[in-house]
C-alpha cells in the first residue's frame, strides 16, 4: 500500500513544520498550506488520507471545509486549536472531524490518532456497503428492525462507528442501549479488541473511581497489588459507560478529563497513563433533566454528547414487533432444537401490548410463551393487555370501549395518531384525512377542556 498521506493547514509557519517533522516520522507523506485558500486548492486533486486542520486562518474558519459532505467522505479531519477553544472543536467533531488536537501537540496522542487513520482506511465504505444491503433485510449488525424510526438509527451507527467519535446512546429501559453500543463497536476499528460495559449504578460510590482508573500497591487499605482499572483493561477497544448519570458527580469531572486528555491516573500514582478507548455513554433519562436534577455535569454532558444517538421506545416501532418475536422465538428454537411458531393470534396480541419494558420485556415474552406452547404460540401463552394502557398506548391498534361517544372516540385517535408520529402534526393531519387546521381546532379544544378541568 502507498503512504498514507497528510495535509497539514497552518498559517504558523514553525508550528506547521514542526508538525510536519513529526507526522512524517510516523511514516506519512505530507504536504502544507498556510491559507484556506491554498487548503481548497491541494484538496481538490487527489485527497489526502487526513488534514490536519487550524482552527483560525487568515481568510476563513478551518472548519469552513468541513462544510463539503463529499470531501469529507474522502478524507479524514483532525482540527488543531491553539486556544483551547474546545467549543469550537466540538462543533468541528459534530461536523465530521475525527478528532482534535490541542496544542502544543502531545506527540503520543498524535500517534494514536494517526494509527487510526491508517486504520480506518476503507472502513468506513466498508460499513455503509453493509448498510444499504442488510436495509432490506431488516437487520444490522446484531440488530433487528426495519421501521423507520430503526432505520434512522442504523443510519447514525453506520455514520459514527468507523470514526473515533464519543457517542452517547439515550433510552427507555429494554429499548437496546448496550446493543446499539456493542454494534458501533463491532462496526469500527476497534472491533478486534475488548469492548467493555459497566453500569455506573451498580457501583458503590467508593469503589468507581478505582474500577475505572485501577490503583496503585498501597493506595488504600486493602489495595495489596496493583490493579487495572476498566480503561486500561478495554485498551484499544471500546467502554460502555452505562447509566453515566449514577456516577458520582465528582468523578464526572475525572472522566471529562480523561476524555480531553486521552490518559488517566491510578488512584495513588503521580503520573498519568496514556489510553486509547473509545468511550460510549448510555442513560436512559433525558440529559437535560439529569442536568437540572445535578446528576450530570453540563461540560461533560457537552463533550460526550458530540454524536447523540436517540433509541425510540419499542411502541414508536410497532411494526418491528413481528419481526423481533419471530428473531428471539428462532433464537429458542435453535437452542432448543424445537421448531415452535408463533399463530396469527398471538402476533395480534403482541402487537396490541403497551411494552413498556421495550425489546427486553418482549424478549422475555417470547421466550416465556415458548416454554409454555406446545408447538403453536398461541395468545394464551401471552400477557394479558392491561385495557387501560391500551387506549393509551401508541401501539398499532387504537381500543375504545363500547359506550363512549364519537366525539371521545375522536379525540383517542387523533391523539394516538400524533403521538406515534412523534407530534408531527401534517403528517397526522394526512393520516387522518382532515385539514390541518381541523386538527388544531380539535387539539386548541383539548387544551382548553384539560385546562378547565379541576385536577383529578
Ligand atoms: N433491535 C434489536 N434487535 C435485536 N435484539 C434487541 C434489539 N434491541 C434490543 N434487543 C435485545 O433486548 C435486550 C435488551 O437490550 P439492551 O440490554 O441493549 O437494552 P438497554 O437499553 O441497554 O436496557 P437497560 O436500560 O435496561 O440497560 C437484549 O437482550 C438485546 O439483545
Ligand atoms: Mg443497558
């Protein structure tokens, strides 16, 4: 293979040579420019494998060139900022740049991201090859769905897995969290290497930070030997840090350093060590109420949600339910060695359940029912729908008791229309067959009767 090639855009003239004498001793061609202008020019021909790119040029942005999609996906971006402006490198990450750079450069972090990009080569072609095949098929990686609510999600994994991008995965309980982490990983570089998951809740206060960060011999009582953390035992791999709002807020601000700096410290060492892990956060509370709550720093909040991933819960994607239930019952079967299988009825029923456990309660469903069926799940083997989440569930089918009037009738279905269309009023408005501004009408009513209604 050629040598990976670098461009390097900087209008300090040292900065950039001595930049330059360091990538090139990692075995890159590079190449320079001082100006934006100069930089569209050598990118137009040929692209290089990765720009190393200034923030602040003398006729522009830097990150004004991360505005062209297509380049983008020709090369790779790593912005370099010498105001510890991490603002707007942040804004630079959620435009595309693989990563940035503070300087002075550290040269171990220059490194690991230029391995990366070595690395990376092909990948990312590779994964958005598989996207569009596997579309059809309902699945992705692991995961199973063909709803378009899904398929958004697939979307954003297959976007983000290849680069070195913090994701933060946010959801109900059961809707898929660690598996959506899990398939970034398997999706990217890293996949050869361990990918870890540890639930920030499930840790007592005083343990976390040795857990994390290991500890030196001595450290505290107890500490007889010394340990790695889970960052050094997930080197090279990914970490899953699960319900990252139940971690101590103190702790919050270590991790926030850890992100920014690339290395941790032991708990009783004096110098950090250097890591390369791919950090993965999952919560399945809304950050923004976290923050208001105190359980979750805003500024670590700000560098782990670069690329936010939202999994919708399971009934926004009830067309999805068939095909989940038929995935985990031929899972049993195939374990089992049985070939049980699911009647009209029961895929009916399932799709009439609220589900407010997500994909694991519905797993957990199936794999119940079939224990319990002979050969045919039938929706005895099933649970039973609780009539009052029913009618407000936003599930496929919409129930309303015999006895109530038209008019009640009308205001469930509309409102269950727009709620499993996520609020998107034109779109209801058209599934419904009335006017938009009918649909106003009719909600403005709503408002005012609850409005007027004494609290119950
Ligand atoms: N799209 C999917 N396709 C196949 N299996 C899925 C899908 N989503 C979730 N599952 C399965 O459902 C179960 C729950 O998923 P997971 O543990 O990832 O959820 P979670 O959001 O992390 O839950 P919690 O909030 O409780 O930690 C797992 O067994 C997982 O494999
Ligand atoms: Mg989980």
């Amino acid at each position: 293979m050629s040598k990976p090639r670098v461009l390097i855009v900087d209008d300090d003239v040292d900065f950039r040579q001595s930049l330059c004498a360091l990538v090139e001793r990692e075995g890159f061609e590079t190449r320079e420019c001082g100006t934006l202008d100069r930089a569209r020019a050598e990118l137009s021909g040929e692209a290089p494998d990765v720009v190393l790119l200034d923030l602040k040029l003398p006729d522009g942005q830097g990150i004004d060139l991360l505005e062209d999609e297509e380049l983008r996906e020709r090369t790779e971006f790593v912005v370099t900022t010498g105001h510890a402006d991490t603002g707007t490198a942040i804004t630079a990450l959620r435009k595309g740049a693989l990563d940035y750079l503070t300087k002075p450069v550290d040269r171990a972090r220059l490194q690991t991201i230029l391995t990366h990009v070595g690395r990376t080569r092909g990948l990312k072609r590779e994964v958005e090859s598989l996207r569009s095949e596997l579309r059809a098929a309902g699945r992705f990686g692991p995961m199973v769905g063909r709803s378009k609510a899904i398929q958004e999600v697939y979307d954003l994994v297959a976007r983000v897995a290849p680069t070195e991008s913090t994701v933060f995965v946010i959801g109900e309980s059961g809707t898929g969290k660690e598996l959506v982490a899990e398939t970034v990983h398997r999706l990217s570089v890293r996949k050869h290497k361990p990918f870890l998951a540890l639930n920030c809740g499930a840790m007592s206060a005083s343990l976390i930070e040795s857990e994390l960060f290991g500890h030196e011999k001595g450290s505290f009582t107890g500490a007889d030997r010394r340990r790695q953390g889970y960052f050094e035992e997930a080197s090279g791999g990914t970490l899953l840090l699960d319900e990252i709002t139940e971690m101590p807020v103190e702790l919050q601000v270590r991790l926030l350093r850890v992100l920014e700096t690339g290395s941790i410290t032991r708990v009783g060492a004096t110098r950090p060590t250097e890591i390369d892990v791919r950090v993965i956060a999952a919560s399945n509370r809304a950050p923004e109420e976290a923050i208001a709550d105190g359980k979750l720093r805003e500024d670590l909040l700000y560098r782990l949600n670069v690329f936010p991933i939202h999994l919708p819960p399971l009934r926004q994607r009830g067309e999805d339910i068939e095909l989940l239930a038929r995935f985990f019952l031929e899972g049993v079967n195939e374990r089992e060695g049985s070939s049980k299988s699911l009647s009209d009825a029961a895929v009916q029923r399932l799709r009439e359940l609220p589900w407010p456990g997500n994909v694991r309660e519905l797993k957990n469903a199936v794999e119940r029912a079939a224990i319990l069926a002979d050969s045919v799940i039938s929706p005895q083997d099933l649970p039973e729908p609780d009539p009052s989440q029913v009618a407000a569930a936003p599930g496929q089918v919409l129930q309303v008791p015999v006895g109530s009037s038209i008019a009640e009738a009308e205001r469930r279905l509309i409102l269950a229309t727009l709620e499993q269309l996520e609020g998107d009023k034109k779109k209801a408005a058209e599934v419904l067959g009335i006017s938009l501004k009918t649909l106003y009408n009719r909600l403005n009513v709503y408002q005012a009767r609850k409005e007027s209604e004494p609290e119950s």
